[in-house]
C-alpha cells in the first residue's frame, strides 16, 4: 500500500483513482430508481434512507430488487476497474466506493448504509468473503426478518472470514467497511435494543410489540 504522504508523482494516480471510485460510489441508485418507477422521493418517507431496504418502503419490490443490485454493482464495478492498475488500487478504490455511497458528495453527504455497496466491493474483491457475507445476511435475514441485524452480522463477520482466506490488507479493508456500516446503523442498533426496529416486509411497524417505531434516526 503507497505512502499517503510519500512522493506525489508516484501517490498521484491512488489519490485520482480514489476519487473517481468515490464518485462511482456517491451515485445514489435508490433516489434515481424511484424517480424512474415514479415513486417518489424515498428520503422522504420511512428512514429517510436511499437504500434498497427504503426503496422497499415505497411498496416496490422491482424498484427495491433493482436499487439493491445498482448499489452492489456500482462498487464491483469501481473495484473491477481498479485491479487494472493493481491490487493496491483496487483497495483503496473498494474503500472510496462505499465512502462515496454512505457520504455522496450529490446529496450533500446524507447517503445510504452502504451495505450493498459493501458486499459489492467484497464479491469483486475477494469473492469467497463476499459470498460469505452474502450467506449471512441472507441467513438472518430469513430467520429474524431485521434488515439492519443481518448487515451488521454479514459485514461484522467479514474481517474475521477475510484473515482466513485473504492477505491482510483485504482483513483491513473489510475492518474498516465494518466499521464504517456499524456507525451507519447506530440508529438501528439502538431500536434493535428496544425491540422496535422494523422488520422487512412489516413496514413502519414494530414485530415485537406492534407499536410504532422509533422516529428514524438514520437518515
């Protein structure tokens, strides 16, 4: 991995590669979906959320399959590039992606959870951890119906599966990516705790209790 401060003739083209797969990744999928699907806009209603999970808020099971599959292939895609010019590049790009995702410049920073984008960047980078995560998150999921408690889980697990079958600096990308999404989901967290996250497929509701959810702190 360069330097950050080393000699920049030789820093310059990671610093531009980062940028332009921050910009790939700050697209937002979701809000430009539902404008396709005349939907609305979805940060205006559930949690305030460009992603898949709030698309699926909109009643649009097409739109939230399709926002899913942009967000996750927008950072394959910037990985994808980025191994041209090496795996060095195609780190740093992974990261910028799923920054660009969660802080997009277009939206003035306010992005998604940027879970798709992750397990994007994980599948093109270091398939056997992305599809890993992508069991896990499928698996609890499935079991307990809590979007939010299945990417904390999948992504949580990543660093650990990436230590087993990648070099290092894979563990420490999936590290940060973990990090990263668990900040994003302190909202979530904290109405997991309570017993009033909603649970896919439930609306606004909370499966627990059938009271109202918390007022969105995630946006």
């Amino acid at each position: 991995m360069p330097d950050p401060l080393g000699n920049f003739a030789f820093t310059w083209p990671f610093y531009a590669g980062g940028v332009i797969a921050y910009l790939i990744g700050a697209l937002p999928m979701g809000l430009i979906v539902a404008r396709l699907f005349r939907l609305g806009d979805p940060r205006r209603i559930g949690s305030g959320n460009i992603g898949a999970t709030n698309v699926l808020r909109t009643g649009s099971k097409a739109a939230a399959a399709l926002t899913l599959v942009l967000d996750g292939g927008k950072g394959a895609v910037a990985v994808v590039i980025a191994q041209r010019f090496g795996p060095d590049m195609a780190v740093i790009a992974a990261g910028a992606a799923v920054v660009g995702h969660v802080a997009p410049v277009w939206l003035l920073f306010r992005g998604g959870k940027g879970v798709a984008t992750t397990l994007g960047v994980l599948l093109a980078i270091a398939w056997p951890v992305g599809l890993v995560a992508c069991g896990l998150w499928l698996a609890v999921a499935g079991l307990f119906r809590y979007s939010s408690l299945a990417a904390l889980v999948a992504i949580g697990a990543a660093p650990g599966f990436a230590l087993l079958f990648e070099a290092p600096q894979i563990a420490w990308l999936a590290g940060f990516l973990a990090v990263l999404v668990t900040l994003r989901h302190a909202g979530n967290i904290v109405r997991l705790a309570r017993g009033r996250e909603p649970r896919i497929g439930l609306g606004g509701r909370s499966a627990a209790a059938g009271a109202p959810a918390d007022p969105p702190a995630d946006r």
